[in-house]
C-alpha cells in the first residue's frame, strides 16, 4: 500500500461472501489506484485480497462498523459503499475530481441494478426507479442530473475525513437510518454541501421481491415514520407520508361506502388514479426495454410495497419512542 492514501474505501458486512470478490475486484479494476480497502466482518475471516485490510468487529451494527472503520483509515475521504454493491470503473476519480472542483464535504451517486440480477431483483429495483415507486427519490437507484442532496443512503456515500469526525461520524443508534441522521447532522448543524452526481455510480444488487424487499422498505419504513417525529428537518416531507395515506384510503373504502357516499367517491377515484398510474409505470418500463415478466411483476411490486411502507412508518411516526440496531 502507498504511504500516502487518498481513499478508503469502507465495507461493512456479517461475513465475506461472493458479493464483497466481486465488490473488491471491481475496486482493484478500476481507473484509480490510490485507496485502501478496509473490510468489517463480525468475526475474524481467512480470507485476504491485495490492499485490504480485514477487521472483525464483533456482533455490531452497520453504523458502528462504519465508525471503526473510519478510525482506521489512512485516507483522506472515506468512501462507504456496501457489501452487496460493487464500483463502475472510474468511481473514485469522478469523486476525486468532484472533491477537487467542488467546495463540498460530501459526495454520492447512484447504486443501480446490476444487468446480472434475477427478474425478482429486477422488479425490486425498478419499483425504487419509476416515479410512483421511488418519487422524488428515483435518482438514488438510476443515473440522473447533478444536484446538491440533503440525505443519502451510505451505500455509495464519500466523505472527507476531517469532516466526517467533526460532525461525530455515524449514530449508531439507528439502522437503517443511521445516513440520515450523518446527513442532517453535515446539511443542518454543520452547514455543509453534500454533491450528487451521476458519475459516481456504482451497481447495488436488490432484494428479491417479496420478503426480502420488503422487509427491507418495512425497516426504512419504520425508520423514516420515526425521524419524521424526532427528526423533522429532512423526514417531515409530504412523500414519506403517501404510501400511509394510500393505505388508509384502501382501509376507508368499504366503511366509506356505508356511511358517507362521497368520501367513498373521493377515495374510490383516487384509488382509482393510483392503479391507473401504476399500470401506466408498467407499460413503460416494458416499452423502454425492460422484460415483460419485470414489468408485470412491478404491478404488485408497487402496491404491496407503499401498503407494507405505510404499515410501519405510521407505526414508526405514532407508536414508536426509540430505536435501536
């Protein structure tokens, strides 16, 4: 390893597998040569690869992984991506050059499906890239025009050093969650830019629909109805609250039908409206290229996600006093 490393390149996980080779062979692959990778398993593993270093943690959270990470970093930015996610070949110096021409603390891109993923992740990935599944969101899952961002999921989160400890690094309280709170905490308290853009991109495997992913967005649920509550500044959005409000229109129908005809018209259009939306989502990810088993599987993709998403962020916002990893 060179003395001095301008990247480092941080990986959380439970245990090596088969996503972190092929994370680490898309680093050592790519354009840029001057990083680090550092490698956080629970326990103590065999395994080694060229410029890494392997730390076992213990049985702790993501947020905590992160931190010792940090801690042991010889570079100047620490770059966060997950296990599950893997590097487009010049990652680090589109970043570089972002944190060079950019008076930003922070740097992100998209994480977007690989061509290698199943029609089960597929369809999870494309319920987070269409406008009725992702919403304003939809340029953290596929490639879009640069912005400033106000919150990022560390999957694909690059951050300078100095700046990361000064804000106290991750929470490790909160998981998922814990880069919502670092991104308030850099945006809010700090006063600090976090840059996205589409360059620095990397490729994020999905969960397989169903259980899988939704499990996954029942925890970002349950997460985001919280900070909603305690957190308000970047979670307090319209958006979040949707799926809980088309869950409670489904809920009201019948009731609504029995005892007030016009609410009952109100929230049969406007059920009505959602389905059409989705239908239309579906067609033109077909017509876009997509295959027709993906784009029919969106369907209850979509449906069963905001409904399970509005189960638990009305459960995070209302019935929810703390959460922990």
């Amino acid at each position: 390893m060179q003395d001095h490393v301008m990247f480092s390149v941080i990986v959380p996980l439970k245990k090596c597998n088969d996503f972190l080779e092929e994370n680490v062979k898309a680093l050592l692959k790519g354009s840029y040569k001057n990083f680090e990778i550092i490698i956080l398993p629970d326990k103590k593993e065999k395994k080694k690869f060229p410029k890494s270093k392997i730390v076992s943690t213990g049985n702790v959270g993501p947020a905590k992984k992160r931190d010792i990470g940090a801690k042991i970093a010889r570079g100047k930015i620490l770059a966060f991506i997950d296990d599950d996610a893997y590097p487009s070949p010049d990652w680090l110096k589109n970043a570089l050059k972002l944190f060079n021409k950019k008076k930003v603390a922070a740097v992100c891109g998209p994480g977007v499906t690989p061509p290698t993923d199943s029609v089960w992740q597929q369809a999870s990935g494309a319920f987070s890239s269409v406008l009725i599944g992702g919403g304003p969101y939809t340029y953290r899952f596929i490639a879009q025009s640069s912005r400033e961002v106000d919150d990022y999921p560390s999957m694909n989160f690059l951050i300078r050093k100095s700046i990361f400890w000064k804000v106290g690094g991750f929470d490790s309280r909160y998981w998922p969650g814990e880069d919502t709170k670092l991104c308030l905490d850099l945006t809010k308290i700090h006063k600090q830019k976090i840059l996205y853009d589409p360059s620095v991109l990397v490729y994020h495997h999905r969960r397989a629909i169903f259980r899988q992913h939704l499990l996954q967005n029942g925890r970002y649920g349950l997460h985001r109805g919280y900070f909603a509550h305690i957190l308000p500044h970047t979670s307090l959005r319209i958006s979040y609250f949707l799926p809980s409000f088309l869950l409670l229109s489904f809920v009201s129908l019948p009731f609504m039908f029995v005892f007030n005809k016009i609410v009952f018209s109100i929230d049969l259009f406007l059920i009505s409206l959602y389905l059409i939306l989705v239908l239309l989502s579906s067609f033109l990810l077909f017509i876009q290229g997509k295959k027709l088993v993906t784009a029919l599987l969106l369907i209850p993709t979509i449906v069963v996600t905001h409904l399970f998403y509005g189960i638990k962020f009305i459960e995070g916002f209302f019935f929810t006093s703390s959460l922990k990893t």
